[in-house]
C-alpha cells in the first residue's frame, strides 16, 4: 500500500470521485426512531445536543422526516489524516460554484455530501477542480 498524502495539491491532484447512487438525509435522532435510524446511518455524531445520523433518504421518509436529500460524492484518495487542506479545497471549489457541501472525514476517505439536486454539477466542479491540480 503507498503511503498517505498529505500536500494539498496532490491530494487533490489523486482524487477518484465516486458519487453514490444513494440520497441521503441527515437526522436528528430522537428515542422513538433510534433504533430504525442507527441501523441504517452511514455516519452518526454526538453533539452536546444530541445525535445526528446520516441515513439513505428511504429509511428518513419512512421515519416521517422531509428533510432535504444528500447525495454523497466519495474522495476516494489515500490521505493522510493530518493532511492539510483537502476539506478546503475541495469545499471552496463548490462554494464558488454556489452549491452547498457537508464534509464527512472518515479514516479511509473523505465524503462530500450535497443537495442530491446538485451532485452532477458538484461532480463536475470537483472534476475541474481535480484537472487545475494535475500536473501537466
């Protein structure tokens, strides 16, 4: 197995973007729908006020939750975890393209979650994104 990059540029640069066939939606999680919920996430997070969990959109509606959907977008590059400025990159180039992003950092990849309406522009903008850092 290669080794972790950490340079921003090449991080960027090696990236294999996978956008999921899945939407998803991110819950809050309260008592009653726990237990369908968390079986289901992809990703949870506690907070001070609770738990949030990422779930397909099918187990969300089913739960009763119109929440808006995610598509999820895959950075499939061997970072290293202390890398610096991946998140930023890749977030700035979709902000500049008007398209908002959730950032999931897991210890494999890194996971950009946008408006399930959005995922093939967000896709292109990350694919140029990724072109500007290549090195010719």
């Amino acid at each position: 197995m290669r080794e972790p990059v950490s340079d921003r540029d090449e991080m960027v640069a090696q990236m294999a973007l996978l956008l999921d066939d899945q939407a998803y939606c991110f819950l809050f999680i309260s008592p009653e729908m726990a237990p369908t919920a968390l079986c289901s996430a992809i990703g949870t997070f506690r907070e001070d006020e609770g738990v949030t969990a990422i779930v397909p959109e099918g187990v969300a509606r089913e739960l009763g939750d119109e929440s808006s959907a995610f598509a999820r977008i895959t950075l499939r590059v061997h970072s290293a975890l202390e890398g610096v400025g991946l998140t930023a990159a890749v977030s700035g180039a979709l902000a500049d393209a008007g398209i908002a992003c959730n950032m999931v950092a897991a210890f494999h990849h890194d996971h950009v979650f946008v408006p399930a309406e959005r995922a093939e522009e967000a896709l292109y903008t990350l694919k140029n994104l990724q072109a500007e850092r290549r090195p010719d």
